[in-house]
C-alpha cells in the first residue's frame, strides 16, 4: 500500500503537468498502451498472454468503465482546482468503498475501522470546509470520480478472490485501451519533448499503483487497506505547497492529524488476513 501512495502521488503531479498542453482522453490512452508495455515482464513471468484468461470478462468490463470514469474525472479536476483540494474530496471514497464491500462482499465493520473511517471523514471535511465559499465545478468531479472509485476498488476486492493481480491489471489496460482509443483519436496531438516524460511517469505510477493496490486488496479487506490511502491528504498538501506554492493552514494541519491518528489505530488493531485471502 505504500508503494500504492507514492505512486499516485506521482501520478498527481505528472497529472497537472501533461494536462498544460495534452487533452485527458489522450494522456489516459498513452497511459493504458505505454502501461501495457511496462507490464509486459510480469505477463511473461506469469505464463504470457495465454495465462491471462480469465471466467469474469465482464466483471472486468464492468470494473474498468467505472474506474476508466473516475480517473477521467480526477485527472480534469487536477487542472481546476488545488492539488490537495482534489485529492481531499476524492477521499470520500473510502467510505463508499467500505459500505460497498460490507453490502456486497460480506465484511465486517469493527470499532476501530470504523473510527478510522469517521476521523479520516472529519479530516477530509476540515481540510476542504464544506459551506465555506461557492462550491466549484471542479469539487464536483472530484466527488463523482471518488463514488466511481468505490466500485472500482470493491470490484477489484473481489476479482482478487479468482484471479492474479498480473491478470487483473493486464484487462485493465487492455480494456481501458479500448474504451478511450476514439476520443483519443479525435483530439490527438503528438507531445512535446518536455511533456513525454511525465507522460511515460503517469503509464508507469498509473500501472503500478494499481498492481500494489491489488496486492494490498489479495492480502487484507478493503475496510483495512483503503483507509490507509488517507494518508494521501496531507502528503499531497505538502506536495503541494513545495512544488506549486499551495498554502498550508492550521485546518489542514489538523485534519491531517486526524487522519495520521485514524490510520496507527486501525493498523495498531487489525487482525491480520491469511496471506492469498
């Protein structure tokens, strides 16, 4: 799951930089293939691509349009508003993720993940202060895209029961290939030379922090392992004011304390999960 982080935090970057100059169908196409190419080892290594069947096709169908959506919406909400405002307001994905996995995959609430969840809630609504100001267009992408992510991710929970992770990031790409292959089409220009290298960062972090996701998922229930990704809040703050001058104030100060504190408890007082479960 750390490495999960510091992917995406990367990837958050390189988010905001490729969009200055190329359209997101085009950025999230050049992700899928270049991806694709970087996974290739681990395909290899797992068998080819003859190992890559799979029985659920349409669970992964299903699980990449959502994902495939989200990930539209947070990468066009990079370039509308402060990197840790987008990436606070995606956090309400956790507890969406939490209630679909307890209505859907049959986990169990406890105190502590659910005292992780409420202070990593009440983190995220300090940070952001909601009612505060307009609400902006750009805040309400990135809540669409944090309720997309939920599905994704208990999806992806459950696939982890039948198939590898290799499998299930190889139909990701190759799915999200497909669906974005058109529109990136129609609005296809080639980058600049300054642009390719956070264009091939973004194939790479966005690859691989679903590959550590997955693995997370196949060794812990969502519940334990998607509150970590809280976390995210104050270390994209922090990002945040060293690359792009984003101010930190004592509300992201404290929310992110509240955060920190949710994540030692929960991970202090989970039980662990049976390697493979």
């Amino acid at each position: 799951m750390t490495g999960s982080l510091t992917a995406i935090l990367l990837m958050a970057i390189s988010g905001r930089e490729a969009s200055r100059e190329l359209n997101v169908f085009q950025i999230m196409e050049m992700r899928s293939v270049i991806g694709l190419a970087m996974l290739y080892p681990l395909i290899r290594s797992s068998g080819g691509f003859r190992a890559m069947k799979t029985a659920r096709i349409w669970q992964h169908l299903g699980r990449n349009t959502a994902h495939y959506a989200g990930q539209f919406a947070w990468l066009q909400a990079l370039s509308m508003i402060p990197l840790a405002q987008v990436i606070a307001i995606e956090f309400t994905t956790p507890a969406w993720t939490a209630v679909m996995a307890v209505a859907f995959l049959g986990e169990r609430l406890n105190i502590w993940r659910i005292l992780t969840i409420a202070l990593g809630i009440i983190g995220v609504i300090i940070i952001v202060r909601p009612g505060i100001g307009t609400v902006e267009v750009g805040q309400l992408i990135v809540l669409g895209a944090a309720l997309t992510f939920g599905i994704s991710f208990t999806m992806v929970k459950s696939l982890t029961r039948t198939d590898s992770v290799v499998k299930i990031i190889f139909w990701m790409l190759i799915i999200q290939s497909a669906i974005g292959l058109l529109p990136a089409i129609y609005v296809w220009h080639w980058p600049s030379f300054h642009i390719m290298p956070w264009v091939v960062i973004i194939a790479f972090t966005g690859t691989f922090s679903h590959f550590c996701m997955a693995k997370a998922l196949q060794y812990a229930d969502a519940t334990v392992v998607i509150p970590m990704d809280f976390l995210r809040v104050p270390l994209t703050a922090v990002l945040g004011w060293l690359i792009y001058s984003e101010r930190i104030d004592v509300f992201t100060a404290l929310g992110a304390a509240l955060i920190l504190s949710g994540n030692l408890l929960n991970l202090k007082n989970r039980t662990p999960a049976p390697i493979g479960a």
